[in-house]
C-alpha cells in the first residue's frame, strides 16, 4: 500500500548566527512525513531534533529550503503549488492560522495557562478554530475522558492537578482541533515512569485511530511507540528504520504478540547503536 504524503520538506537548511559565528544546525535535510505514521525523530542533544521538529510544523522558519503540505483547506489566502500548501512562503498572520488548523502540538513543558481551567484550555485552542461551542464541548469532554480526565479534575487549573494529568491536558489540546499532524517535542521528559507509559499509550490510541504524529525524543520506550525512526546526525538524516506498527510491551508476559515485539525491540536497539547512541 502507498502511503500518502503529509508534508515534505527539501533542501531545508537552518542557520543559526550569533554575532560572528554561524552555526548550520539542518543542512540540505530532505524528508517526507506520511499520513498515518507515528514518526520517531531521535539524535544527540544539540543534532537539531527541535529545530526540525518548529520548522516542519511552522513554529519556526528554515533559512533555505521549502515545506510543502499537502492537507485540504479552502482558504484562498493559501495559494496551492503543485497542490501542496508551501508555508515556507507564508506570511506570520497566515502561518498562524495554517498552524491553528492543521497542526498540533505538545512539548516537553505543557505551557497550559495556569489563570484558567483544565477544559478551558482545551476549548480556547478549540475555539480559535470552530465555532461550534457545544460540538466543541462535547469533543472536549471526550477526549479528556479518555485521556482519564474527569469532570471535576477538568474544572481545576493545572497547578491543581499532578505533572502527569496536566500533560494529558496538553495532549488533548494538542488534538482538540484534529490536525493532520500532532508534534511532541520530548512529550514526556519531564514525567516519571508511570505517567510517562500512561501518555505514550495516550499518543499510540490516537495514532491507532489515524492520527499522524511527529515525536522527538531521547528514550526508546517512547522511539518503541513509532512506526518509523529518523535518526539525525550533524544537519541531516543520517538513516532511518522501518519498525513496523506498536504491538505492545515486550516486557508484558500478557502481550499476545510478544515474541514479535521482542524482535522489534531489538530491532531498534540494533539500529540505535549502528548510529552509535
Ligand atoms: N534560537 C537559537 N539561536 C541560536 N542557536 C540555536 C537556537 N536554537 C537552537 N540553536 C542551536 O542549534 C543546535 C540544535 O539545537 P536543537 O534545540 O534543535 O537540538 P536538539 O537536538 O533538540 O537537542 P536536545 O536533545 O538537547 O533537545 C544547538 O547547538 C543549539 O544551540
Ligand atoms: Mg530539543
């Protein structure tokens, strides 16, 4: 089956200049993300994992190099090359609302904003894309179920609940608009062990249900959860693999599949060290 193509970046370059010095973080990186994918992006501290990570999804611009989309949207202030979005081109006003519809995010601090409720966090990234107030909601309070938020937790503000119920929070904000892409920069570095497989099952059920993400992270419990793994290496892709979809815990005595997972897991540590990590 072929997949379809998300988003595809070329020639991305990244410059960073800090008085004299020029540090060229991404260099001539190509790339395709693909529509259903769970994408790992792993490499050393300081390779350019968050820098990609901001210029694919629009936080951020590249130096050189172009970032197509190819996602439905009728706003005719977007022109269409070879019926791809290139916001690459974009001006910041319609970056931001490209962004706001078609991407979503999560990071490694959860940035809710503290003066107001769980659920009003959610619905004001909402609301800055439907009107439906009511549809909104309900999606809302789904999704916050799901992710084991309850009504009366929902009503609290984030300093009331624990590190890991405001980062379930944070992804459910990261979903609430259903963009095409979800990107996690380090999604769960600041949690501990618990919270952490409890997100990461989160972030694998919603990818189960279609959802494309994009993750950055350092820990092979959580590169586990993805389908494909890039590692990056001085600016570039330095090699990638093809795991295969989740099955489960490889440690789970109960997982049906676990001889297989056992093998996937091994695959990746395999992969990791030939990048020398
Ligand atoms: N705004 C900036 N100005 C100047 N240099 C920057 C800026 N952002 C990143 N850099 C530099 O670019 C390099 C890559 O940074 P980046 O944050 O992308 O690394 P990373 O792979 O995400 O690292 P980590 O695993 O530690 O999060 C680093 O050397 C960093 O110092
Ligand atoms: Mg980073």
């Amino acid at each position: 089956m072929n997949k379809q193509i998300v988003l595809t970046a070329k020639d991305l370059s990244k410059t960073f200049s800090n008085e004299s010095v020029q540090q060229h973080v991404l260099k001539n990186l190509n790339l395709n993300i693909y529509k259903g994918d769970f994408t790992v992006v792993m490499g050393n501290s300081g390779s350019g994992k968050s820098t990609l990570l901001y210029a694919l999804s629009g936080m951020d611009r590249p130096s050189l190099g172009t970032i197509t989309y190819f996602v439905e949207d009728n706003n005719r202030a977007l022109k269409k090359t070879d019926g791809g979005i290139e916001i690459s081109k974009l001006s910041n006003d319609k970056l931001a609302l490209f962004r706001r519809n078609h991407a979503g995010f999560v990071f490694q601090q959860n940035y809710l904003n503290d003066s107001m409720s769980a659920m009003d966090n959610v619905m004001i990234s909402g609301l800055l894309k439907s009107k439906n107030r009511r549809e909104l909601a309900s999606r809302a309070k789904e999704l916050l179920a799901k992710v084991e938020i309850n009504e009366r937790d929902s009503r609290k503000f984030p300093t009331q609940l624990s590190g890991g119920q405001q980062q379930r929070v944070a992804v459910v904000r990261g979903v609430i608009n259903k963009p095409e892409v979800l990107f996690a920069d380090e999604p769960t570095g600041a949690l501990n062990s618990q919270n952490t497989t409890n997100v990461l099952d989160i972030l694998s059920e919603l990818n189960g249900e279609g959802q494309s993400i994009v993750m950055v992270t350092h820990t092979v419990a959580a590169a586990e959860r993805g389908n494909r793994i890039i590692y990056l290496a001085d600016g570039v892709i330095a090699d990638e693999c093809d795991l295969g979809s989740y099955i489960g815990d490889y440690k789970d005595e109960q997982n049906p599949y676990r001889e297989q997972a056992i093998e996937r897991h091994r695959k990746l540590k395999d992969f990791l060290q030939e990048q020398g990590w």
